[in-house]
C-alpha cells in the first residue's frame, strides 16, 4: 500500500514541478527567437537574482549587465519573467527616445490601471494619447517664469533649514525623531533624513499650497504620509515583483502599489485647497494655482501662443500634485545626500564653491534670487556630477508601441509591448564616456569641457519628450538648499560618515543602509566675508 501512495505522490510532486519549471521559463527563449544576443537567465528570476538576493545593488546590477551587453550594442534582459531589451549603444538610444520616439511613447506599466486609478492618472504612468494630452497641459507648469514665480516659496524653505540649524547650535534640542547629534563644534546629522523634511516642506508648499515644518514638527501628517507615498524600498518593491511575476494572482488579490489611507489623505487636500481658493478668490503663486487655472483651460505655455486645450477633472488634479511625491521627493534628497557627502570628502571642490556662493551672495546684498541661483557656474556643475555619478534614476523605461526595426547592425525587430531598458549607471561610470568614472571631478561640466561629453550618455533626467518634466524645478531646489547651507556651515567627515560609499542592496531607491551621516560646523563672518 506504501508503494503506490508514495509513487503517486512523487509524480505529483514531480508534475507540480514540471510545470512550475515550464511557467518560470516560458518565454526564456524570446531572445533566441530574435536572434538577439541575452545573458543567461535563471527560472523565474531571469537576470535579477544578484539584485534580488542582495548580492548587488540596483544600480551596480545595472552597470554589470551593460558591461556584458555593451560590445552588442543591445541585448536581452529579464527582470524577472519579463523580458527587456537593453540599448546600450548612445546613437540607438537617441533613436528609440527622440528621432522613433513614436514607437516608444509609453513604459511598462507594470501595476494594472484599474487597481490604483490615481496612481495610473500620474504623467509617469499615463500612455499614449492620454499622456501626451496631459504632457502638454502640465508643460507650462514647468517653464522657467513659473520656476521663477514659485522661487520664493522654495528659497524660504531653505530659510526655514538653516534657522532650524542654527537653533540646534544653540541650546535648541530637536524632537528626538531628527536625526540629529552634537559633537563638540560640530552638529553631526544624517543627512537623508533632514533633505528628506525639506523637500517634503517644498511640495507641500509649492505642489499643495499648505506649509509645514517637518523639521521642528517631526510627525506632521504630511510627512508621515509622504515618507509612505515616496518609499520604493521594501514592501512596494516587494509589489513590484508580484506585479512582474504573477500579475493576474496580485489583480486577484487587489494588491494595490499605494496605500488607499494616503492616495485619500492627499486628494483630499488638493480638492479642499481649490474648494478654498475658489470660493475666497484666494491666489499664491504655486502649483495649486497652476492646475486651477489648467482645470479652466487657460494656463498659457510661453512657448506657444495657444492656451492649454485640455480640463482636467478632479482625479487628474490630485494625481498631478501627487506627482510631486513620485517622481520629486526622494529624487530631490538623493542628489543633496549625494552632493553633499562628495562635498565633505572633497574639500578643496567645497571650498571653491563656497567662494562662488559668497561672492554671489555679497553681489546681491544677501538677498538671494532666482537670477542670482541660476548664474551660479560652479554649483551647476557640482550638482551636475553629482547625477552623472549618483543618478537617482539609474536605469530608464520604455515600452513599444508600433512595430519597430532598430537601426543596430544587423537592423533587428522591436514588437509591440516589448520592454526596453536604457542603463543609465552603466553609461555614467564608463570610462569610454567618463574617464575615470569613480573620481568626483565637477571640471567635467565646465564651459570649456562639457562639449567633450558624448551625446546621449548623460541621461540623470532621461531624454526625449518623455524626460523629466520637473528637471528646472528640482534643480532651483537641489540650487536653493546648497546656497542656504553653505552660506552658513562647512561640511565636515565625522566618524560615522559612510567612506566609501556603498549603495544599498535593498529595494530601487538609490541611497546608502547606515545613512548619510556629516558634520556640520558654522562659519563665522571672517570665513562669508560678512
Ligand atoms: C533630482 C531630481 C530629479 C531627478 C534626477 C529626476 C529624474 C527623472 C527621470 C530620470 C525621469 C524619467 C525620464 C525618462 O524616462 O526619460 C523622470 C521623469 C519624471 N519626473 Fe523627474 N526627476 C527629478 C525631480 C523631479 C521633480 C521635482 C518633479 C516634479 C514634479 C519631477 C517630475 C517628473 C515627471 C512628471 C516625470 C515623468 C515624465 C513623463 O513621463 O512625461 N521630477 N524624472
């Protein structure tokens, strides 16, 4: 009697198997089929088992497989079951994201529209003829009159940073949340954690008209729940490869990629705010006001004389602001995390550019403009090294939408609904494009210089019609904080400050496990030249 049961259950055991095996490998053969060179892929987790089982990073995943596709000029990927083509050659790029950008309108939208409507509503997420529409009616939210107008808002953030820090030298103590400690002259901070406040005081203030303090009001509702909208790490990474693995199972299961507590939370505020200002007759110049004036359809882009076509309803508007949090907070803070650390490791950068903001500041009687920020050379090319060594995005989407034959040699066919990936990190730390990529040498972006970069290579905020949209306004903001800071303090490397840096194994956010950890120490009037 044992023999049959047990022979039974081994060949169910055995079947169960089989076709466990046949589903993780089902489409392991799309490349072959294409005659495209691919890496060699594992059941069910394809290429992405050394990011998957922390073995590496994200972004040093990314690196690796563009090291091994490069001589290719493209090759297959799959992350997870899903297979990518990944572009590695700059010309080719150019091709599928400007010159054919037709055929690669969209990305992969890997969480179904219906289960997080909001979130589908987002510019990052819409498609087609829906994104274009909605592109075009957010672009003269973006210009730089409206980056100008939505200045002071900004600049009295970074006011409101380096009063705070200057209470902390005092005898002020922070809430014990603020990560923040004194060791003898110096205050020793963690970085992540005060950029991550500051840019969430700018999108409230700027994206939702409302102003908080979240560094003197730690646990103010916005950032709790903007901290939990932002965060890619962990649990919604842990989303995400549902989605890529099984989706119909995570669809049965309504898995949704935001908490519904915090989609309400901010809807809420934005149709509040407009019922306000609308019955009041209230106007502040920031975001808020913007997408009222493109619900009526008269926001006008000073690049074109007619007025925006499109009204938005109130879904479109909450995911407009909503926006802020996705794609703006934490890529924000990761590039002052990132400047800053490379500040304090390289003095003599920090030092020139401490010279720059002085005399700039001395220039314009210490009241700080837009003008005065944006002729600042040397900070644009601090911060532009920055994302071409850190980039908060680094690696890049698009999804096919028309049948397409890449002009690669030999020319090869891209279907509808292929995935393309585009390997940021790996072009930035090329020593072919950037000689030796691991040095922080802002000179990179200087006039004289940056001629000698190659096009298509430097992607920190994507290219073509599908790149960032808030690039000038993250870099007034990105600009703001460091002329505010380094006006005030010098940054210093404290023994818990991470050398060298090590990006973290866990989840797509690129940032490092013990925290950016500096020292700050206030600068008197002889070294501002007050
Ligand atoms: C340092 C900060 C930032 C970096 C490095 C960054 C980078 C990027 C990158 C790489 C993309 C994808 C581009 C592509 O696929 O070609 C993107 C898209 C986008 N970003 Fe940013 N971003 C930053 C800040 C912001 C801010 C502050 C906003 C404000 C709203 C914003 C709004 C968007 C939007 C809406 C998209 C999607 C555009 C579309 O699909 O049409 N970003 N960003």
């Amino acid at each position: 009697m044992i023999i049959p049961n047990f022979m039974y259950w081994a060949t169910v055991f055995l079947g169960l198997l089989l076709v466990l095996y046949l589903y993780g490998t089902k489409n392991y053969d799309y490349f072959l089929k294409r005659n495209m060179p691919s890496l060699q892929q594992s059941p069910f987790i394809g290429n992405f088992g050394p990011f998957l089982f922390r073995k590496r990073s994200y972004p040093d995943h990314i690196k690796w497989m563009y090291d091994r596709l490069k001589a290719y000029s493209y090759g297959g990927v799959f992350q997870l079951m899903t297979p990518y083509v990944m572009i590695c050659n700059p010309e080719l790029i150019k091709a599928v994201t400007v010159k054919d950008f037709d055929h690669f309108t969209d990305r992969n939208q890997v969480v179904p529209k219906d289960i997080d409507p909001v979130f589908a509503k987002t510019l990052t997420m819409l498609k087609g003829e829906q994104w274009k529409e909605a592109r075009s009616t957010l672009t003269p939210v973006f210009t730089s009159s409206k980056m100008k107008m939505m200045f002071e808002l900004v600049s009295e953030c970074g006011v409101q940073l380096v009063e705070f820090l200057e209470k902390c030298c005092g005898n002020y103590t922070p809430e014990k949340v603020i990560k923040i400690e004194k060791g003898g002259k110096l205050l020793v901070m963690e970085m992540r954690d005060i950029f991550t406040r500051f840019a969430n005081d700018i999108i409230a203030t700027a994206a939702f008209g409302i102003s908080v303090d979240s560094l003197t009001n730690p646990k103010n509702d916005f950032y709790v729940m903007g901290s939990d909208i932002s965060d890619l790490g962990g649990k919604r990474a842990l989303i995400w490869f549902g989605y890529l693995l099984c989706s119909p199972l995570m669809r049965l299961l309504n898995v949704t990629f935001m908490s519904k507590k915090v989609i309400h939370f901010f809807k809420s505020i934005v149709l509040k705010t407009i019922d306000v200002r609308e019955r009041e007759g209230i106007t502040r110049p920031d975001l808020i006001h913007l997408l009222m004036q493109a619900k009526k359809g008269v926001l006008e882009d000073q690049n074109s004389p007619t007025k925006t076509k499109t009204k938005l309803d109130d879904d479109d508007l909450a995911a407009h602001a909503f926006q802020f949090f996705l794609a703006g907070f934490h890529s924000s803070a990761t590039l002052l995390c990132f400047s800053t650390h490379q500040l304090a490791v390289h003095p003599d950068i920090q030092v020139r550019l401490q010279e720059e903001i002085d005399d700039t500041l001395r220039q314009c009687g210490s009241n700080i403009t837009y003008e005065a920020v944006q002729s600042m050379k040397y900070l644009d090319m601090v911060l532009s090294e920055t994302l071409r060594k850190y980039p908060p995005g680094p690696g890049l989407e698009r999804c096919c939408v028309k049948e397409y034959t890449l002009p690669s040699d030999p020319p090869v066919q891209i279907h509808p609904g292929d995935a393309v990936l585009l390997p940021v990190f790996g072009l930035h730390r090329d020593p072919e494009y950037f000689p030796d990529p691991e040095r922080f040498d802002p000179d990179r972006f200087s006039d004289e210089n940056k001629h000698n970069i190659k096009p298509y290579t430097y992607l920190p905020f994507g290219s073509g019609p599908r790149a960032c949209i808030g690039n000038r306004f993250a870099l007034m903001e990105a600009k703001v904080a460091m002329v505010h800071l380094l006006s005030r303090f010098t940054l210093k490397v404290v023994s818990k400050t991470p050398i060298p840096l090590e990006i973290t194994k866990k989840g797509y956010n690129m940032t490092v496990d013990g925290g950016f950890w500096l020292g700050l120490e206030q600068r008197s009037k002889k070294q501002t030249g007050d």
